[in-house]
C-alpha cells in the first residue's frame, strides 16, 4: 500500500539524515503538509514529463517539457491507487486492511494494469476531481494519525517523531500456482506466467489470474507451454469434462494426456463476439481402477494464429 509511504517520503530523507544526531525529530506542521503537497505535484509532473516514453525507448536527454499543455492531471494509475487509498483510510482509519481497501476500489473503480486490472475489470473509473493542495492537506492528515499510533505527538504547530531503527518485514511471496487453492485443489498449475492483460500495452499476449470461477492462463514460456495436472486412481468409467474458452481473434491448442497417451487434440480458436467456450469431454473408462496422472496442455505457439489466453471453468469428473 503506497499511501502511508506517500505520507512519510517527504520526511524520509530528512529524518534518515537526523536520526544520526537525535533520537526525537522535530517538525513544523506547515512544513510538513508543504512537504507532502510537493510529493504529490512531483510524482505528477515526473510522470506528464516521461509519458512519451513509458513502454518505449528510454530517452536519452533530460527532459524539461511537458509532451503538451496540461490545465489539469489526467487520471492514472501512477497516482489514482493512492488517491482511493487516501479516501479509504479517510473512512476506514489507519488500521484499514486488505478487505476495506477493496470495496474503495470497486466503488471508486480503481486499478488499470495487470492484476490490479483484473480485480476492477468491468468497472468504469468515475470522474475525479481533486486538487493536490486537498491531497496533501488529507494525505497529510492520515500521515498524522499514523505517526500518533506509532508514539509520535502531534502538537498544535509541532511534530515530534521518535527516531527508531527500520525493521525489515518478512517477504510475502506468492506463486502463481497458489491460485489453484480458490479455483480447484485436486489441480496443479505448472509453468504459469505473469502478464499484462490490455493496460494500455499493446502486444501483450496474456496473462494468469482468477474471475470467480473462471482460471485465466497464459504460459511463461510459449515453447514448453503450460500445464494443469491431477493424479488420483479412477474408479468406474469416470469422464473428464470441462469447458475451455479464448478471446475474439486469439487461439491457443488444448492436448490432454492420461500418463502418456494422448486423449484429446484441438486448436481454440475465438471468432468475433466476445469470449467464445467450447465444452469438452474425455472418455477415461479404459484406465478404469487405475492410478493416472492427467496433464491439459495449452500451447500458444499456433501456426498462423496470434496467441491468447485459455480459460477455464466447470472441471470435474463424473
């Protein structure tokens, strides 16, 4: 979450600085909302400034010019995530969590990129109007309550932050396969990679993530393709069945394998109109009793054919 980190970088380098000196740092109100208004009109000027080459060739020279004439910031998600979370502490308080901040997205239609795009998609991002000197007053304002909770005082004029060593969080690491818990646990998902669906990129082929009861994926290496398997010992004359899907104007080929013998083969093609799903079935009744490995396959490197996302949902045995 960027918006407590908003509220202290602009003391960052001066109490880093301080802390060799003292162990309380003293700071003027004023100066410290002053401080945060300039975060905010700078990460907006740096980014109007580089537009031109976000996505594209470095530029090579200082830049100093603004691509055009601006009478007001556009909205992006450069800053519009710290705007909603500056309103969602405004709410919520300083202890918001992970639930809170989601519900300020949704209503406030926050997230435009990868998988931020993907936990507001379908939503429109309402009109904003905000102004950086009521930015920095309200982020300034939850700056405050964060530091009274963690021993600071705030005075009528005065800040007083105690100084005290940084401490290092443990890493959160998450794994791609780790979405196999909410969509189906009897299934594993290998070989699975990050993306970027749309997001104002174009050429980005797809990417892996969850919508409800749909499993997207896109493979992180398109040669060795990418692969969800289950092993389990069959009893009766069971059928794999499931419905695979694809975007308009993309393919991907779908093989499924029982151990090592190939039961099924096809290229998912989308034509135009949307999502297009096609419901498939494998007849399982000759490996009847025994213990089998199933492995779906979905490889993007069809001939003549731009390659997309798979889809999947509604897997089951019966």
């Amino acid at each position: 979450m960027r918006t407590p980190r908003i509220a202290f970088i602009a003391l960052s380098v001066f109490l880093i600085v301080a802390a060799h000196f003292s162990t309380t740092i003293q700071l003027n109100r004023v100066e410290y909302e002053d401080r945060v208004r300039a975060v905010w009109t700078a990460q907006i000027i740096a980014v109007l400034l580089a537009w031109p080459h976000e996505h594209q060739v470095a530029s090579s020279v200082w830049l100093e010019k603004f691509p055009k004439p601006y009478k007001a910031a556009p909205v992006d998600d450069d800053w519009y995530y710290e705007m909603c979370a500056v309103r969602a502490f405004e709410r919520y308080g300083i202890g918001l969590n992970v639930q809170q901040l989601g519900q300020q997205w949704r209503e406030n239609g926050c997230g435009s990129w990868g998988s931020s795009e993907q936990a507001r998609l379908n939503l429109e991002t309402p009109p904003v109007n905000e102004s950086i000197s009521e930015l920095a007053k309200r982020t300034t304002a939850v700056g405050e309550k964060i530091i009274a909770a963690n021993g600071g005082k705030i005075g009528a004029d005065k800040i007083s932050i105690p100084v005290r060593p940084p401490i290092t969080q443990p890493a959160e690491h998450f794994k791609l396969a780790d979405l196999m818990q909410y969509w189906n646990s009897d299934w594993k998902l290998e070989r699975a990679g990050f993306g970027g669906a749309g997001g104002g990129m174009g050429g980005i082929r797809g990417i892996t993530y969850l919508d409800g009861d749909v499993l997207a994926t896109y493979p992180r290496d398109e040669v060795r393709g990418l692969v969800l398997r289950r092993t389990l010992k069959l009893s009766g004359n069971l059928t794999l069945t499931f419905q695979a899907g694809v975007d308009p104007g993309r393919a991907w080929e779908l093989n499924v394998y029982t151990n090592n013998k190939q039961m099924f083969k096809s290229v998912i093609t989308g034509a135009d109109g949307g999502r297009q799903w096609r419901k498939v079935k494998v007849d399982l009744s000759e490996f009847a009793g025994k213990t089998v490995t199933l492995r779906l396959y979905q490889r993007v490197l069809v001939p003549n054919q731009t390659p997309g996302n798979a889809y999947w949902k509604a897997i089951e045995l019966k």
